[in-house]
C-alpha cells in the first residue's frame, strides 16, 4: 500500500534536535523494510527546503536531496489540484491550517492515499491514518 510522506516526517529525519526525530527514524526504516511506494508532493518538496535551508542550512538540503528525495516517487501537481487545494483552505477558514496541506489532501484523495508519515494531526483531522 502506497504511503504520503509530508514535511513534518522529513524535517524531523533530518533535524537531530527536532522532537520526533527518534520516532521518525525508527519510522523510516520499518518503512523502508516495508517496501511500500513512497509518494510525495513538489509542493512538500519545496516547503521542506525552504524550512531545512531557513532552520539548519544548505547542508541540510544537500543530505534531503541526496538520501531522501530518491527514496520518493515526486507527484506533481496540477491546475486542478491546486484550486481544490486553494477552495479546501478558503472553505476551512482557518488560520493555522497550511495551503501545502490543503493541496495535499486533495492530491492524496486523487490518488487514492489514505495514509501518511507525518506529525501532523491535520492530516488525521482529514481522516487519514498517521504513520508513526
């Protein structure tokens, strides 16, 4: 069963200081044993570089680019997929819920995801199932 990977999880792979490093890197191997396709989103992928190059550095980015990234198949997303994403967010009318999440509930929908490596409670506020 294919599994979406969203930014929390590879922020806290990567930042040894972060809170849920420890539970994302035991995560991440029994994921990776799992064999399961790993799927993300450019938009995940551009927010996680700007957070690792803003919060750690460059160096950071080069290790994500390096070692995680391949390990991912990258959706991109389309026209369509961002308005929904864009309607998602206007219609919750919430502050704190991210565009990048609206956008990829909607594409996890389209793609028939139902779970996610995250530490996002979003992501189950949207009734999908967390991993960790």
């Amino acid at each position: 069963m294919n599994l979406f990977v969203d930014t929390s999880a590879f922020y806290a792979l990567l930042d040894q200081d972060d809170g849920n490093h420890q539970r994302a890197a035991t995560a991440w191997t029994k994921i990776l044993q799992a064999a399961d396709g790993l799927i993300t989103s450019n938009y995940v992928v551009v927010e996680t570089v700007t957070l690792l190059q803003h919060r750690i550095g460059l160096d950071a980015v080069r290790g994500f680019q390096a070692d995680l990234v391949p390990a991912v198949h990258v959706a991109y997303v389309d026209n369509e997929i961002h308005r929904q994403g864009m309607s998602g967010l206007l219609a919750a009318g919430r502050r704190k819920l991210s565009f990048v999440d609206c956008v990829n509930f909607e594409l996890m929908r389209h793609l028939g995801l139902t779970r996610a490596f995250t530490f996002d409670s979003h992501f189950r506020q949207q009734d999908f199932e967390m991993i960790p």
